[in-house]
C-alpha cells in the first residue's frame, strides 16, 4: 500500500477531512499543530494535555484501498460532540464519534482519490485504549480541536477471511 499513498498528501487530505468534518457536524475549528499536517515521522510532536479519558475509535476502508482510519480525542471533545449533535436526544450519543468519523473517512477519501471514487468501509467502531493497532502508520495529524488534542492515523491493514 506504500505504493499507492503519498504520505504527505495523504496527511494533508487527513487533515482537510477532519477539519471539514468537524466545522460541519459538531461547529468545532479543527487545525494542525504547527503550520501542516505532518506525514509520519515529520516534524516536532506538540506537547499532550496529559492525563485524562481519552476515546479511540476506528473504521476500516475496503475500497478504493485497504487501510484504517483511527482517532483519539479526550473524553471531554466526544461530550461536546454529543451535545452538539443531539441536543437533548437521549440513546443515540455513543454514535456521535463514530458519526464523524464515518463523515471524515469518507471526505478524506473523495478529496485524496477524486470525487465519483467508489467507497466501501467497514462500521466504525470503538477501540479500547490498552488495544494495540495494527498495521503500518502510513500518516498522522495532530490537530487542535480548539483547546482538545485530536490525533488521527491512516495505517495499512490486511484482512483475514
């Protein structure tokens, strides 16, 4: 898969998505620490907000290639979201990380391949923190989720059938 992505792009479309997603869905400013989103290995690591609740979640992609998308946000960005999105609703709040990741994924994947590419992915679903990843990290951002560390990774992923 090393071969079909370009790493700083793809950090770069990363970045958009996550922005795009986030202005539109939950009305948070989402941007990168430092002045680009930086392919793996780039650039200085921001200093983390240290200890805290943090959620991860992520979906996996089918097509047009297989990989994984995978975000870490505290406890307490997830609890905005949710109130942004379901104003008093009750029983659908545990969607809404899941919800924009979905969203993310799929801007991430029109803006890095054209529109019109044809998308397959996976449910987004929670990760548990003590679970470790898989796959190579082909790219990641670390993005200020106004005030909130918000860090996404595209890894490669192979399917076992």
């Amino acid at each position: 898969m090393n071969e079909t992505l370009d790493p700083k792009r793809a950090a770069a479309a990363l970045m958009e998505a996550l922005a795009a997603a986030f202005a539109d869905m939950a009305f948070i400013d989402v941007g990168p620490i430092g002045s680009e989103a930086r392919p793996r290995g780039g650039g200085s690591r921001p200093r983390d907000e240290g200890a805290g609740a943090k959620i991860r979640a992520a979906i996996d992609v089918l097509r047009p290639l297989s990989c994984r998308i995978e975000i870490e946000c505290p406890a307490t960005l997830k609890a905005r979201i949710e109130e942004t999105l379901f104003m008093g609703e009750s029983g659908k709040e545990e969607d809404s990380l899941l919800e924009l990741l979905n969203v993310a994924a799929g801007l991430f994947l029109s803006a890095y391949f054209g529109p019109g590419t044809d998308i397959k992915l996976e449910l987004p679903q929670y990760l548990f923190l003590s679970e470790g990843s898989e796959g190579d990290v082909l790219a990641e951002v670390e993005a200020d989720a106004e005030g909130a560390l918000l860090r996404a990774v595209l890894r490669t992923i192979r399917y076992r059938y």
